[in-house]
C-alpha cells in the first residue's frame, strides 16, 4: 500500500478498512467534503437515488469476487436498496488488477509492470470519473487506487468479507489504549476501523429510534440483530459469555448462577417449526437437532446476515436506565462491564431484552434442609436428565408434583410431530370446545402408554399445561431404571422423604429442574416488574407504562412450539415500533389487553410459575404478524397461487409463511414453503428402499380425490428428474508431455509435484523463493515483506491420517492435530525419503512463452529484458494494436464511438481493410511473422507497445504453434527444433469454470460457456435471483459493462426489471451464439464476445437508461453531439432513466479535459493559426460519413458491394 500511495499523490484509504457495524445503506452518499480527488465535482447530489422499494424485492444479494465487477455489483445493489454480502477468497479488493508477489496455486495473477490497455476515460464507472493527474493508460497500481477510491466514496468495504476460508489475527485497542490480540476464522469479518454513518437526524422524528442495545446474544438476540438491520437500526448486542447462543450453547463449567444445558440435548421442535423464516436449516441437518448442530445453525445464520460485528461478547449489562430526558428523546444510559470489571455508560435509542426465562435457575434450596438425590421436576429438563442419570446409575427417582402428559418427537408417519401445527386445526380449535380436543389428544396419547398406569397422569387435562416431550422415558420406567415419585417432602440426613411417605435410603445426589425464575436485575423495578414469575407486558414485549415505547423484551413466552419464530417475529415488530413505522395504542388500551389475557390464562392452565407466559403458537405469531402487516392473507393465496394457499392452509405452519408479504418479505419464502417436505425427509434417505408395487388402497383413493397431496398434507410432486444439459468440458493436453518440468514454489504441493515427477521419470526443477520448505506452513519470525506468514500457535485443522502424503504417512507418535512446526518437520521428513531436495533451486536462461494474447505478449516483453532469448509461441498469430491513438490521444476514445460502431456493424469488410492497413502501416505484421489468417475485427488483437522493438532486436522471436516436448528440447510445427529450454510459460487463457453453480448451468456446446441469456441470468431458473456479472469478452474496457450488467441484475433482483419467457431467452441465446460464431474466429473465447457498444446499449435498454440521440439533439445539440461523434464512455448511461446522474453531462463535456490534464507537464507557448485546407476536407469528409451513416440506418442495411469488398478484384492488395 505505501508503494501505491508514492505512485498516486492522492491520499489512498486502507483497502481493508472495513466497519464492525455497517450502516444502512438508505442513509444516502457520503458529504461533499468526503468525496475522492477531483472527482468529487460530479458527485453532487445528496440523498437517495430511488423510492422506498416495493415489498415484493429481493433484499440479501450474494457478490462471488471483490474485483472491478464485484465493486459495480455492491455498488448497484445498494442503488437499488439491497443488502449486497461480497465474498472475496482474498484478501483485498481488485481481484485480477491486484498484483500479489506469491500469486495462490492455481490462482491468475498479473505482472508487477502491467499498464491497463484501455484509457481511465472508457474504463472508468460511469459516476465516478478517475481523477484527472491520473495518467491515460495507468499502472495496476494505480488501478488499484482508483478500486480504493471507489470503494471508500461509496463505502462498499463493509459488505466484503476477506479470506472466508483463512483465520485472521485481529488486534483490538480498548478505550485505555490497551491492546489485546485474539484469533478469529476467516469467515466472519468482525472488526476493522469505525466508520460513523452520515445519519441526518435532523430529518428523524424525535421518537424513532437509531442506536439499539441488545442484552443477549442467544437465538432471540440474533433475530433482534437482524431486524434492526432490516429497518436501518443500529443493533449493538451485550453478550456476558464469549460466544454466541445463548441457553444452547453447552458449557462443559456453566457460570454461577446461570442455567446450562446437558451435553447430550437435542432439541423437541424439528428444524423447519423452530427455524428463522428467511433462513431454512440445512436439509442435511437431521428433524430433531443435538444442541451442537442448533450452534452450527445460529453461527451460519450469524455470519450469512453479518450480525458477529454488532455483539460485543464478554460484557455484561450491570443497569439500564432511564436518561433525564426521557419524556422527549425516549432514550436509555446502559452501564456495561467487560471481563476486566471496567464499566462503560453509553446512550442508546432503544433496548430490546433478549435474556428469556431460561436463565437464572429455580433453586427451592429453602424448602429442603437435606442433602442430595433424585431428580426433582418432571418438565423437558428434569425427563431428559432422569433418562441420562438411569443410564449409569443403579435407580433414578423422577420426583414430580403434579404428573405430566409426555409427548413423543416422531409424529404420525414418522413425521416430527410439530409439523401437524396447520391453520385448519387451529381453526378447529378456535370453533370446537377445548374439552373435545383435550379428549381426542388424551386418547392418544395413552394409546401409547398408561399415563396412569406410568405413574405419571396428572390432574389436570392435556392443554392445560405445557406438555413433556420425550422419546425415552416410558422404556426407561418399563425396564425398571426410571421410577416416578411423588412430590419431596423433605430431606433426612442421605434420604428422601416424599409426600406419600414413602423414604429412599442411601441418596448420593439431587437434580433440581425445578423450572427458572424471570428476572431483570439490570431494569429498574417501575420499568418492568416481576411478581409470583409474572410481567406485565403488553403482547408480551413492551411494558405499558414507558412515556417512550424504546424498550421490548424478546423472547419471554413459553409457547407449545419453537422460540426462535416467534422471537424473530417480536423482533421483527419491536424495530418496527423503535424506528416509527408502527404504533402502540394508548396505555390503558394495553393494560385491557394484559389483563385479559391473564384472565384467559387463569381459566386455561394450572397454576403455576411455569404458565405466566404461555403462547399458542400459531395464534400468538399470527397475532403479532398482523400488528406489521405480515400476516398471510389465506384467501388471496387460494385465489393467486392456488398450491401456495393449500400449502399454508392444510400444511404445517412454518415460519416461512411470514415472509410471503409485508414488511421483510422474502422472494424464497414461496419456494421454502413448497420444498418443506423435502427438506424433512432428506436427513432420512440413508438407504434406498427396492420398489414394491403399490395396491390400491385407501391411499391411493385420497391420492385420486386430492391429487398432489397425501394424507399429511404434503405435497407430492413425483420424482423430478433432470438432467445435466451442458457439463462442463476443458480442452485435452497432448499427451505428449516435456520430460524436464518447472515446479514453482517448495511448499506442500511443490513437493508432492516433484516426488511425482520423479515416479513418473520426469526431471523437475523446482523454483523456491524462500530457503526452506513448507511454503505457507514455514513459520517466520519477521516475515517477508508482501509474503503471506502463519502465526506461530497455528494447529492444522485436518488430522494426520487423513491429511498426510499417500505413500509416507505421519509418523505414529504425531498427534492427530499437528503444530505447525511437526507439519514443517513432516515436510522435511518426506523430502528426505524421496531425495526431493537435490531438485530444489532457481534457475532461468532459455524460455518458451506459449500464447499471444495480452499476457502473453506482456510476459514475453518482460522475460526479453532479463532472459537470455524468449521464444513466442502463437497458433494464429495475431493483429497488433498500439495504446496510441490518433495525435497521441488514447486509442480507444478516438476508435470507440458511436459513429464507429456504426460504421463496423454496416460496413464491416470496408472498416477490416482500413484498419489493418494503418496497422501495417505502423508496422509489417507479415514481416513480423504476426499476421494471423483470419481479418481484424474477426478477434480481440494485442494491446503491446513495445512487442515490435523486441522483436526487431532480436531479444524476441516469434515461434509457430510447439507440437511436443522432447526432454529439455522444444520442438514447433514447422520443424525447428529449440534446445536447452530452461522453462515454459503457459499463456493460454483462463478456463471458464463456475464450480460452486449448478451444472444444469454450464455447457461444452460451441466451446466452453455459460448458457446465459445477454450473458448475465441462466433462463432455465425459476426464480431470477442468480446473475452472472463480468464473464465478458470484449476489445473495450470490462469495468461499464460489468457495472451496466450489476445495474440490470439488481432491477431484476428488487423486481423493477422483468425477464422475459424462457422460451425467449434461450432463443435469445442461441441467435446470440451463432452471431458471434459467425463474426468471430472460433475459440473459447468468441462464445463471451461482445460489441461493446452494442452491448451497453441492448443492457442499458433493458434498464430505461440508454441515451436518446435524437432527444440529445433536439434539447442539448452540444451534448448530443459528443455523445454521437465523442468517445462512448460510461458516463452516456447516467443521463436519463434509474441511476440518474446529475454530474453525467458535465463529465461528458470536460472528458478531454481529463484525458489530456496528465499530459499538460510543460506549458507550451501559444502560436496562432489559421484554419486551412486540410480543416475544410475533414469537416466535409465528417458531413459525407454522417450521411452515408442515415442512409444505411434508414435502410437497414448497406449495399452489397459495401458489405464485402472481395467482390472487387485485388481488393486486398490495396
């Protein structure tokens, strides 16, 4: 970075700042005075581009890539009011334009002396002009400081994350100064420097809410994230442990005074009632989850939404109170304390609690003046410890005071039982008395076992308390190891006495699952106040009384079914109510809604301190879901998407449901709703069951009168099959390979080469820059500058069997995670086996450079300046263009022109004949042995200045096509022979390979290709929300079309831009193809060819921002002209339609100011002259083309004789 900033005077930012709280990106640009260089003119309007968004757009939109495409893409997206997440494997932006001096295996990497072929001009994004002192044709590096430019003005940096699949070593510096250094996986980028949002508060009413404080880290506190994120909300959370999840997180030593879950809990609501609505749980992922894979679930949900950087773990919340002015700003001063016992005060906008009621521990140590023994309670906890306890102890006693009804996970079928939570029964229930219902579920349940026979019926009826789920406790009081007790009467000495007086002797411990008691030590008592395990709490969330509704509890309901829905959908409310969007009624109104909801419960449930805060499940999300607008309407889905609406009538009510409409909706809700039942069943298709032939029975008859749906109300489709329609394919090697191979770089796979090489009888030379081996592995104290390092108490993450050489395996008394320096001495080991050293070193004299494009060219020019002879080996040849254009302006603003355009598409033999004989007039290309067979336009030519002086001197020498490898000989298809090669550069391209896609996306049809409609979406998806942006071709500059590709993908994302039928992409696709086949010479390259403008255009048309020339004209005759006869560069796109940019049409007029402004180092006296002739014949000659351009644009299409200038005789040796 300091060699970029000598290069560029400017002041570059850091590329990997980012922020650990990202602000919203409604808040509109930054301010004049943080606008970059001297750009900042052309960025002058404030606030947003667009429109609140409708509800139907898509809102989290995944970027594949940090470089000038990814840039465009976060960019676009935050236009258009999404949630860009970009993942860069490295640890930078610029992706290839980033020069690395150890590029990754297999990786592309540019050279150190690489200048960019196309002017800052035409490859600039179209609303932020490269500053001016810049040079027309810039060094990487350079380039690389307009990306960071670019970024910091539009503040993308906080949507990448760095190296997802590395570790970070992250140094923090408290408010002391104190510095503290902690490891962190590369996955989750949580720290970086601030960056404080421009939040005009002025523009806010006083009662909304900005800066929320979130006491709780567990699955109601991540929904609570999340939410604020989704409504603009500046979420920090308080978490006292280390990690994220709350109650679920097992700790083998819990904290005083808090609860702990068991080692082996698995959770008793299945994955997709329990899951957060716009997030499914893998389908891999089993029904029921242990508590470990519900912590996998929360960390995946954590780092998909980026909710890490908002927690500040290790700090506990000590009082939350209100400020002085309570009354008019509605805000909160929370006192936190970190683990060092330094206490904080800051000042927040709202709080939402998100401790629950699982958390301080029921502990009636009062009422027992004993010892230990049983287990006490017969709730979820104290049945699943009894369990646990009888599998090692010689008797457990289950002590309960009441009895319960025990549930079972597995449901009908097989099915987990929860997901028979279905409107129509809750509207059977609503309309039916309860008793019946009571009697239905009774008679079930005690088809199972005898509760009474078990000992455990209680008294009450089976809705009247929350109910026990558990699989295993009736077998375990069958064989004897669980006996049921009643109620502890007391405790004598080491026995039990219990209320029916019998005594067991000889007790060694006593489990309390006595329940938990609520608490809030840090509210005051006026706020929310806790009375016999009770709060009043209007809908369970926000305390009446508050002036200002800026605090909620989450989470404190115990419904019959999962938690994280429904806190998920408090969340979803309560940041609804911070920001102003909705609004409570009137106080008393709410506390007539308290009471009676108590009233309700009383009549309903036992007594008890475990019912204070029961919830129906589907009642209480509906109830909530409506007070935001996000309750689904059953009769508009019957009668829009009739298979929709059966789903979420007849099936089970999963959270998904909720975000079909409303605030937060989501575009994968339908499909999640329609794919439940496979993600249900796929955890359990183990093992493939043999056909048998069905016979017609009751069934098949409910299959014929609902078909579609089986007796569960699952839908059932059939087998879809498909199948893969265009795999992948690479171009096959000669399998006649060079007996003498370069390995670069010693590391682990360098050495694994070499050994290789050796089995096969290859001779390898292996290139290592270090002096050792072991490449990334190698720890080093002071690293080398611009080289990767581990840091010295790095462990491998694969054990040692499974990651060791084949034929060598780790030594046995290795352990099955290595320290870094046993893998390094492992290494050496090998080396040593094999004698692998011997062929380790660094050597270079001869070189073979296979390839002419850019890079090949490039390279060979610089190999010429060092190597004893370069050989440039090429298949066609190629057409060379200079950078240089006419008067020394850049090429491509006096060639790329709409005038130009015109004229290649009409009169394409005319405009091959006259380029090729500039450029040979510039140099001979046949003498050169450059020229290729097929015409100028037909493919991409080389942009390389100096290539012809390498070659006229003799250092580079141009080579046919190598037809094989004879040792350390090269031998080319005409016959010559070259020896003693030291080594070969492979510049043959890229493969286009997408492994992460789908394969029904990729074809081997006409060369390796994405089947992409206009080169972006795949039009077989049934859903537009995949867009492929930058895989283009072209002769001009990629970045506009990569941004003018972002900008289209985005309205299609937030469903302002519609796609076409699929029969018509595909169409579209195929004329596309075979244009280009015809056009251009066939190779893997042409499938991704473009006409740049062309292009722009047909994109820019899609999004209603393609420029009138005739309104151009007509309204502006000075810009209209520069856009017709002036370069095309990517600022035509931001005068008209979304994305309107009021800076376009100055940048436009002054775009030669700022081409030459870098050029202008010598002021040059002024001489006057008068215009002559030769100004005369170009203004006519200008006027002649302009109407031969009309005519052939009225027509449609030129005269033949225009068309194809072979009809003439010698037309080629003009």
């Amino acid at each position: 970075m300091a060699d970029r900033q000598s290069t560029a005077p400017d002041v570059i930012p850091s590329r990997r700042q980012g922020t650990s709280e990202i602000s919203p990106p409604l808040l509109g640009p930054p301010s004049q005075s943080e606008k970059c260089g001297d750009s900042a003119g052309y960025n002058s309007q404030p606030g947003s581009r667009y429109p609140e968004r409708l509800v139907t757009m898509a809102r989290r939109i995944a970027i594949i890539g940090g470089g000038s495409s990814g840039l465009a893409c976060i960019k676009c997206c935050l236009d258009e009011g999404l949630e860009p997440v970009c993942f860069e494997s490295s640890d930078d932006i610029g992706g290839l334009w980033r020069f690395k001096e150890n590029p990754e295996p297999d990786h592309a990497s540019i050279y150190r002396s690489l200048i960019i072929n196309t002017s800052k001009e035409m490859m600039c994004f179209s609303d932020f002009p490269i500053p001016a002192h810049f040079p027309n044709y810039m060094h990487n590096s350079l380039i690389m400081d307009y990306f960071c430019m670019y970024a910091e003005h539009f503040q993308l940096l906080p949507h990448i994350r760095f190296q997802v699949r590395g570790q970070w070593d992250v140094v923090t510096v408290n408010k002391d100064g104190r510095e503290r250094s902690s490891i962190f996986d590369g996955v989750l980028v949580c720290t970086g420097h601030h960056v404080h949002p421009n939040l005009p508060l002025t523009d806010f009413p006083v009662t909304m809410a900005r800066r929320i404080a979130i006491i709780g880290g567990g699955s109601s506190g991540l929904a609570c994230i999340k939410c604020c994120l989704d409504e603009g909300l500046e979420p920090v959370c308080f978490e006292s442990s280390d990690d994220i999840g709350g109650l679920w997180r097992f700790k083998e030593n819990p904290e005083p005074d808090h609860a702990s879950i068991y080692r082996s809990l698995i959770i008793n609501t299945s994955k997709e009632m329990m899951c957060f609505s716009d997030f499914p749980i893998p389908a891999h992922f089993p029904n029921y989850m242990h508590n470990s894979l519900i912590m996998d679930y929360f960390s995946m949900y954590a780092e998909h939404f980026q909710l890490l950087p908002h927690i500040r773990f290790q700090t506990r919340v000590k009082s939350v109170k209100q400020r002085p002015d309570f009354s008019r700003s509605g805000q909160w001063d929370v006192v936190t304390v970190n683990k060092d016992g330094r206490e904080r005060s800051s000042i927040f906008d709202g709080v939402l609690v998100c401790t629950g009621h699982h958390v301080h521990p029921n502990l009636p140590l009062t009422d027992f003046p004993g010892k230990k023994v049983v287990v006490i309670g017969i709730g979820n906890s104290g049945g699943d410890i009894a369990v646990e306890l009888s599998r090692v102890t010689k008797k457990t006693l289950l002590s309960t005071r009441r009895g319960a009804w025990i549930l079972n996970r597995v449901g009908k079928n097989g099915i987990p039982i929860d997901m028979g939570f279905r409107r129509h029964r809750a509207g059977l229930q609503w309309l039916l008395p309860l008793s019946l219902f009571n009697n239905m579920g009774e008679r079930l349940l005690n088809k199972r076992f005898n509760h009474s026979l078990y000992g455990l019926q209680p008294k009450h009826r089976l809705f009247s308390q929350h109910p026990t789920v558990n699989d295993e406790l009736p077998n375990r009081i069958l064989s004897g190891t669980v006996a049921v007790k009643p109620n502890v009467r007391e405790f004598r000495g080491s026995s039990v006495v219990f209320e029916d007086g019998t005594v067991e002797q000889d007790v060694y411990a006593v489990v309390f699952a006595t329940g938990y008691r609520i608490s809030f030590p840090f509210l005051p008592s006026f706020v929310v106040s806790v009375s016999d395990n009770k709060v009043s709490l209007y809908k369970y969330v926000f305390p009446p009384a508050l002036e200002r509704p800026t605090l909620a509890i989450i989470g404190l309901v115990q419904p019959l079914g999962a938690i994280m829905p429904i806190s998920e959908m408090q969340a979803r409310w309560a940041t609804r109510i911070f920001k102003g969007l909705n609004k409570l009624p009137p106080a008393d109104t709410m506390q007539k809604d308290i009471e009676r909801k108590s009233e309700i419960m009383a009549k309903r449930y036992v007594a008890s301190q475990r019912h204070t805060i029961q919830v129906d499940y589907l009642t209480y999300m509906d109830e909530v879901a409506a007070l935001i607008g996000a309750r689904p309407s059953l009769m508009g889905l019957l009668l829009r998407d009739p298979r929709l609406g059966l789903s979420v009538l007849l099936g089970p009510c999963t959270p998904y449901q909720y975000r079909l409409s409303g605030p937060g909706q989501w575009a994968g809700a339908r499909s999640a709703i329609l794919t439940q039942w496979e993600r249900v069943e796929e955890p359990l298709r183990t093992r493939r069951v043999p056909h048998r032939p069905p016979t017609v029975r009751g069934h098949a008859l409910h299959s014929l009168a609902c078909p579609g749906w089986d007796r569960d109300g699952r839908e059932n489709d059939g087998e879809k099959s498909g199948t893969d329609l265009f795999p992948l394919h690479f171009p096959q090697w000669s399998t006649e390979m060079a007996c003498r191979v370069a390995v670069i770089g010693a590391g682990c796979s360098g050495l694994a080469c070499i050994k290789c090489c050796l089995d096969e009888g290859l001779e390898p030379v292996c290139f290592e820059s270090s002096d050792d081996i072991g490449g990334l592995w190698r720890f080093k104290e002071k690293p080398e500058a611009g080289q990767a390092n581990i840091y010295r108490s790095v462990t491998v993450n694969t054990s040692k069997e499974i990651m060791s050489y084949s034929d060598f395996p780790v030594p046995a008394q290795f352990p099955n995670y290595m320290h870094n320096s046993r893998l390094l001495e492992y290494f050496h080991l090998y080396a040593e086996h094999f004698q692998l050293r011997p062929h380790i070193r660094f050597q270079g004299k001869r070189v073979v450079v296979i390839g002419i494009g850019n890079s090949g060219g490039d390279i060979a020019v610089e190999l010429s300046r060092a190597a004893k002879q370069v050989y440039l080996s090429t298949r066609r040849g190629t057409w060379l263009a200079s950078r240089f254009g006419d008067n020394g302006l850049p090429k491509d603003m006096v060639s790329s022109t709409r005038l130009a355009a015109l004229l290649v598409r009409y009169l394409p033999s005319l405009m091959n004949w006259a380029v090729e004989r500039k450029l040979n007039q510039q140099f001979d290309h046949r003498l050169y042995g450059l020229q290729p067979l097929h015409s100028f336009y037909r493919q991409n030519p080389m942009t390389n200045d100096e290539l012809p002086s390498r070659i006229i001197s003799g250092e580079l020498v141009v080579k046919p096509n190598v037809r094989e490898f004879r040792g350390s000989s090269v031998v080319f298809e005409d016959g010559t022979v070259e020896t003693e090669i030291d080594s070969v550069v492979f510049a043959t391209g890229y493969s286009y390979e997408f492994p992460f896609l789908p394969a029904s996306l990729v074809s081997h049809q006409r060369g390796l290709r994405l089947a992409l409609y206009k080169h972006v979406f795949p039009p077989r998806l049934e859903h537009p929300t995949l867009a492929v942006v930058g895989c283009l071709n072209t002769t001009e500059a990629i970045i506009p079309l990569s941004e003018m590709q972002a900008r289209w993908a985005t309205r299609v994302f937030a469903g302002l831009v519609k796609l076409p039928p699929e029969k018509t992409m595909l169409e579209d696709i195929e004329k596309t193809v075979r244009e280009m086949e015809q056009k251009y010479t066939c190779s893997e390259r042409s499938p991704f060819q473009v006409d740049y403008i062309l292009y722009l255009d047909s994109l820019a048309a899609q999004i209603g921002a393609r420029p009138s020339l005739m309104g151009l004209l007509l309204r502006d005759p000075r810009l209209g002209l520069s856009v017709l006869l002036g370069p095309c560069t990517p600022y035509q796109y931001r005068l008209s339609g979304p994305g309107q940019w009021a800076g376009a049409r100055s940048a436009i007029l002054t775009q030669w100011e700022r081409v030459e402004e870098p050029l202008r180092t010598r002021r040059v006296p002024h001489r006057p002259r008068a215009p002559g002739l030769a100004l005369a014949l170009r203004v006519s000659a200008a006027a002649l083309l302009l109407s031969a351009a009309a005519v052939v644009y009225i027509r449609g299409e030129p005269p033949a004789l225009l068309r194809d200038l072979s009809v003439l005789p010698g037309a080629w040796t003009l």
